[in-house]
C-alpha cells in the first residue's frame, strides 16, 4: 500500500470480496500519525481486525487521494473503544478539486462507555462523483485528554 505521513493543520478499482473498492490500488493514504502496531493499512484490508490507531492524543486525519475520480455510493465506518469512556467527534468530508474545496459529508458525534456501549457503526449511502479525496478528521475525545483516535474499519464502494 502506497502510504504518505502528512502534518495536521475513469474507472473505479474495485475489490473482488463484497463490491468494495481496492484502496491499496486506488489510492495514496496520507494521515497525520500510526501506532507502529496498528498501522493505517489494516482499516482498509478486509478481514484485518486490528485496524488502526493514532500514535499521538488529538485530532487526526486519514486521508485518502485518489489516482482517478470515483464515483461513490456507499461509504462505511467502524470505530471502536474498549477501554476509555469519551465523546469522540468525526467529520468526512471530500473534494472534486484535488484538495482546495472541500465538502462535508457528515460530522457525528459519539459517546463511548466501555464496556456496553464500546462501538459505532456507520454506513452511509451517497451519490458522490469525481471524487479524488476523501479525508476522515477524528477528534478522539471532546474533551481533551490522551485518548487517541482508531478506526476499525472503513470501506467504500
């Protein structure tokens, strides 16, 4: 997988398991930190269950820069938090433009309480064209602290 660490501040490939898109082939995958045991890569490979986790506390971004236009119609996100009961806050946002306008999706909150209620699950159906970015900023926990943002999964087709 093509992968680039950033600073804060035609034809779609598709996989051949459930329709979804080939990240790994489709496009570049910039984020602003990893953990070295979760890395960026294991969101987007189905069947990986690690997925990924930020190194640092704070906002994060994972964004995704696409070698053609897509068109997309369903994107999917699985966040999950076992140990640390927070507000955690995302906004999915992407661009027609490579970047200098954006337009955003959804920003959703969400309150984990591990052990019960230690997952979010979101599935989003969309009529998005020529899209050649899609950026996911998470804001781990409202209010502050050491918490560090994750994403179990994200799928796109």
């Amino acid at each position: 997988m093509r992968r680039r660490l950033i600073t804060p501040t035609s034809e779609t490939v598709r996989s051949s398991v459930e329709g979804w898109l080939d990240v790994e082939r489709a496009a570049v995958v910039e984020f602003t930190s990893e953990d070295n045991d979760y890395p960026v890569d294991c969101a987007f490979i189905s069947g990986e269950s690690r997925g990924w986790r930020a190194a640092a506390p704070g906002s994060q971004t994972i964004r995704l820069v696409f070698d053609q236009p897509q068109r997309l119609k369903h994107i999917s996100l699985v966040f999950e938090e076992n140990e640390i009961a927070r507000t955690q806050e995302f906004v999915l946002r992407w661009s027609p433009d490579a970047g200098s306008l954006f337009r955003e999706i959804v920003r959703q909150q969400w309150n984990f309480s591990p052990p019960g209620n230690n997952s979010e699950v979101e599935d989003y159906q969309v009529e998005l064209s020529n899209v050649t970015v899609l950026e996911l900023i998470i804001t781990p926990n409202m209010s502050g602290g050491d918490a560090r943002a994750s994403l179990k999964s994200m799928r796109l087709s």
